[in-house]
C-alpha cells in the first residue's frame, strides 16, 4: 500500500465484506462509533483483517484513539511507511 486512496479503498472493502457497510457510507470523515456502528469488538476484528491483508504487525494501542475512518486511514498508512 503506498498511498491513502490505496488504503481507504482497503478499508472499504473490509468494512463491505465484515461487517456488511455500504463502501458510500465509508468516507473519510465518517465516525467509526457515531456514524458506521462499530463497537470496540469490531474494531479489534478490523486490525486484524488489516493485518493479515497489510503484513504489518498493527499495535492496537495505535488504533485506540481512531474516531473516524481518516484516523485509520492515517494510522495505516503511518505503519506501511515506517
């Protein structure tokens, strides 16, 4: 993954195939909590469906402060360029 439209599409398609969302509904700023009813086990599912699709160990202490779909975007994209 190099880029941020490469990820957010990946998140899409997790968000599609997981936990049955709309890939409209998954736009940058839509809140994970407030507007796509994720809950804290989703949130662990989801790491670990971006693990195994990225190959990056994902801590999920980086994800903890993830309120919107661009915090992912951004905490994933931050591990593929370290």
């Amino acid at each position: 993954m190099k880029d941020r439209d490469e990820i957010l599409q990946l998140i899409r398609d997790i968000m599609q195939e997981m936990f049955e969302i709309d890939a409209e509904d998954v736009s940058l700023d839509a809140r994970l909590y407030e507007d796509l009813d994720f809950d804290s086990i989703d949130a662990v599912d989801m790491i670990v469906k971006l693990k195994e699709m990225t190959g990056k160990a994902l801590n999920p202490k980086d994800f903890k402060n993830a309120r919107s779909i661009n915090d992912v975007v951004e905490a994933v994209y931050k591990l593929a360029h370290e």
